[in-house]
C-alpha cells in the first residue's frame, strides 16, 4: 500500500513539474533565473519551449502580465517569430507561433534589470482557435513563488472612458499610479488613497497605460485608459 502511494505521489508531481494540457505543453515551468546583477548586462532572460503534442499543426499565441516588477524594470517577450517592445502584452493575432506535429517554440521573457531585485512575470500560453484554454507559466527572476506573492490585490478603474478624472477602487498594497502615453513618456503620477480622484483633464483624447505601483515601488498591473471628452 505504502508502495502504492509513493507511486501515486511521485505521478502527481510529475505532473505538476511543466504546465500541459494534451495538445501541447511547456518547459519549464515556472521558468526561474536567478542572476547577479551587473549594469554592463543588464537583460536577463528566462527560456522555455512550447512543444506540440498533436499530429496537426497548431497556431500558438500568448499574453504577458507583469504581476510584480520593479518601477524601473522593463520586461519584454521574444517568440519565435521576434522579440516586441515592453508595452506590447499579448502577440499579434494575425502572426501565431506556428508549431507542426512534434516541433517546439520558444516563448522567452526578458527583463532590463538595474538593481538586485526580483520579478514576477505570468505568460498565458493557448492556441489561437481556442482561447477559452490557456496555460499559466510563471516567469520568476530572483524570486520564488511563496504565501507572500499569493496575495489578491483587487483593483478597478472607473470610469473608463473618462471625460476629465478617473477613480481607482482597490483593496490594498497600491502606493501611487502613473499615467503614460502609448510611446512610453509618463505624463502624469499620482499618489494614490482610497476614495480619491485623479484629473487626466489635461490630456488629448485617446488611449494610454496606468502603471498601478505596490508599496515596495513594484509595478503591479499596467491597464489600459481612455481620454474621451464629450461632444455636441
């Protein structure tokens, strides 16, 4: 019986060792590097494949969520058709990882790091067919996945779009937030407190990021906004 057990577990494990599902699957996952930081090489990279299990050819996409990053990192994602800017969160629709029967992918995160910090970067990897079916793989640079990250910090903006400010409702562990232009230029920063307000009266119409930053200066979530001012 004892035997029997110890099979059992050690089957469990290895299951839960690389995300799967049974058409394709990932290694490894998570993807963990750790690293000395050194200003002469700043880009760090965590490497893994995604490997067809089928005997079709499947068309692979993905999202990127930068669940925690330092306010002064970047992270970026290269695949195997090319390596996107940092704003760019999932990959283009129209330009799949296309993986034939038995064949692999590479799906690497890299960070531009400037200090001895850690991150957390979650990709979500599912076929283009099928986007009710993703896999979650933790990307984890000088860091470890433990009770501490696993805390839920719910947040939602409102209203968006927005006329002259916007709101931002949340339950804890948010220290400021920042408004930035599609090109990267941050235009406005905001300590944040609850049941506030925050003028975006003074930007064009159009769409920009909110970097939302945790109480350790971490970027927790980056949304998206728009400025949209009533017309007659």
């Amino acid at each position: 019986m004892k035997k029997m057990y110890l099979f059992f577990i050690l089957l469990i494990v290895s299951a839960l060792s690389n995300a799967q599902t049974n058409r394709y699957s990932v290694t490894p996952s998570p993807c963990v590097h750790e690293f000395t930081f050194d200003p002469n090489e700043p880009d760090q990279a965590c490497h893994s494949k995604v490997k067809n299990n089928t005997n079709t050819t499947i068309n692979i996409l993905w999202a990127k969520e930068n669940l925690m990053l330092p306010e002064t990192w970047t992270a970026y994602v290269c695949d195997a058709n090319s390596c996107y800017s940092y704003l760019a969160n999932k990959s283009p629709e129209n330009n799949p990882n296309v993986i034939k029967p038995g064949d692999v992918a590479s799906i690497d995160v890299h960070v531009n790091a400037d200090s001895q910090d850690g991150a957390h970067i979650v990709m979500w990897i599912y076929e283009r067919e099928d986007t009710t079916k993703k896999l979650k793989v933790d990307y984890l640079f000088n860091k470890t996945v433990g009770v501490k990250d696993s805390r839920v910090i719910s947040m939602k903006v409102y209203p968006n779009p927005a006329q002259n400010s916007i709101s931002l409702e949340y339950n804890t562990g948010v220290k400021s937030i920042e408004i930035i232009s599609l090109l990267g230029k941050r235009l406005a920063s905001y300590q944040t407190s609850q049941n506030r307000s925050y003028d975006i009266s003074q930007l064009e119409d159009g769409l920009y990021l909110l970097k939302i930053i945790g109480e350790k200066n971490e970027l927790l979530k980056t949304l998206r906004i728009e400025k949209r001012a009533v017309r007659p």
